[in-house]
C-alpha cells in the first residue's frame, strides 16, 4: 500500500480487522462526480462535465467492483464515450500492474507499470491501497472517482446529454427500494464472500459464511415467482451489483474463500438468473474467466503456491 506517497512493498489482502477479525474495507478516498454540466455531484469538487473521450477508466476482470463499472458502461452505450485500460490479473507484490498476461494492456494514456503510480500522479501524499476501478480524467490528469458504487450511478445519467440509450438503472418510482437492498447485498454478499476468505479468526468466518447463505437463499427465493430481474421487469444496478458476485461464485468464492455449503450451479433460479444477465449485449464481453481463477489465485496469503484450479471451465 502507499503511506505518504510511498509505495510499501509488503503488500497484503487484509486491508483491516477488528478485534474480532473481521475483514474492514478501505473507504475509497477519490468522490469527485462526473456531471452534466460539470457541477458537483453528491461528493467531491465540480468541474467534471461529461464529455466524449474526456475520461477513461481503468479496470480488472477480476475485480467485481470494477465489473461494476463495465457493465454500466457496455448497458449505457459508452463505450465510443469513454475508454478503457484492463490491468493484469495477477496481484504483485506492487499491487495492480499493467501489461505482461493476455488480455492485460498496457498503460498507453499516462504510461505507468503499477495502479500506485497514478494514485500518487493524482495526490503525491496520498497514504492507502491502489484499488480499481478508477475513473481518470485525462484534460487535467488526475482521478475524478474510484468508487465504484459512485462510477455505476454516475455512468447511469451522466452522460444522457452525451449518448442516450440503454436501460435506467436507477429508476425515482424504484430509488428508496434499490438503497435498501444494494445496502443488503453489500454488507452480506458482496463484501461478505470477501469477510469469510479473509477472516482471520473462526468465529468472523463462520459470521460471514453465514450471512453469504442466508442473503443467496433469500436471493433465491425472491426469483421464485418467476421474474425476470430483483426488482420485475426492470434491470436495474442491484441487478449488477448481485450478478458480479454470482459470476465469481463458483470460480473463486466457493473453493478459495471457503463459501462452500453449495455452489451457485445448484441453486437453478439464482444460476439462471445469472446467465440471463450475462446473456445481455455486451456483458459476456465483461467477464473473463481466465482472470478471474489467475488473479483470485494469485493472492499468496490464501494460496501460497499459487496453484490455479482447473475447473470450473464455464459459467
């Protein structure tokens, strides 16, 4: 991680714990927005109007934060608007890096070898992890956002004055409804999955690994009566926030992070339910299996030999 601008080259998953060993998520430190008009946005500073080929976004495969992110981009019709630069998915002991595995690029826009490096391109003291996405505006070089729930809303409206198309994944009549489960799934799947493989004490593990269950059951059950998406007809981003988890499920949470009562394969509703999303235009192009066993693999903490399981080889 960095502390004072300096990359420390002791990198390790476990960002924090508490004193029971729970798993603590770094709060992202970049909350600018993306406007229309440049104004500014919920957090952060103005003078971020949307503007085709202005910004570009920095993303890994493996990374369901980042996924986020393109799948907003591949919905909204963005991708002429705004630009993209996929990271190697293997973790170094320097973080994120670019370049050097298929389907990895090259930093061709500020041609830097590691995430870190942009980090302190944008703030020269900045002390934290090097995370992705990030979301980089290139007429002033530095980094509007990399939070990734901020970076799928604004992706939703901001650019609606630039490119006008795709679905509203953020509907008004739906907004108090999509905060309280996005809140759900966050606390006990997304992040959960994330609380069981880095717990460092049985009792955290076995909190998490039971809120993963208890929130893909209920999931499960909520596609019951037959809908098509969390909330009806209407895909929205919790329908995005839930499908990054489920497309890694099997992959990596089940064996790796120790999630592994059952796999998402033998769940039929909730397994069809994500295939429905990944048979949408553009979002099989999101998701790479290959970077996702090679990067979730490559953490050493977890799996010291690095040793990347052959299986599953589909979805």
């Amino acid at each position: 991680m960095l502390v004072n601008g300096i990359w420390q080259e002791n990198w390790q998953p476990v960002q924090a714990k508490d004193e029971a060993g729970r798993f603590i998520r770094q709060t992202s430190p970049f909350r600018n927005w993306i406007t229309p008009d440049g104004t500014p946005g919920p957090t952060g500073a103005g003078g971020f109007k949307a503007e085709k080929g202005r910004y570009h976004l920095y993303v890994a495969y493996i990374c369901p934060w980042a996924s986020r992110a393109l799948m907003a981009r591949q919905l909204k019709g963005l991708k002429d608007v705004l630009d993209v630069t996929v990271v190697n998915p293997r973790l170094t002991d320097q973080g994120w890096q670019f370049g050097g595995y298929p389907g990895a690029d090259e930093d061709r826009l500020n041609g830097a070898h590691y995430m870190h490096e942009l980090y302190t391109r944008a703030d020269p003291t900045i002390s934290g992890r090097a995370t992705v996405p990030v979301l980089w505006d290139k007429h002033t070089g530095t980094i509007v956002n990399n939070e990734s729930a901020d970076i799928l809303r604004m992706l939703n409206s901001a650019f609606a004055d630039v490119v006008d198309q795709g679905p509203d994944l953020y509907p008004e009549s739906l907004a108090g409804e999509i905060n309280k489960l996005n809140e759900y799934l966050y606390t006990d799947l997304n992040n959960g999955v994330y609380q069981a493989g880095f717990a460092s004490s049985q009792a955290a593990y076995s909190e998490a690994y039971t809120k993963v269950f208890a929130a893909l059951d209920e999931m499960d059950s909520r596609l019951a009566d037959g809908r098509t998406y969390l909330f009806g007809d209407q895909l929205t981003e919790t329908d995005i926030r839930l499908f990054v988890t489920l497309v890694r499920f099997d992959a990596a949470y089940h064996g790796l992070f120790k999630c592994n009562r059952n796999t998402l394969r033998s769940m039929p509703r909730l397994h069809a339910y994500m295939h429905r999303i990944l048979a949408l235009d553009g979002i099989a192009d999101t998701v790479n299996l290959d970077h996702i066993k090679a990067g979730y693999y490559s953490i050493k903490a977890l799996n010291p030999a690095g040793i990347v399981p052959e299986g599953p080889g589909e979805l």
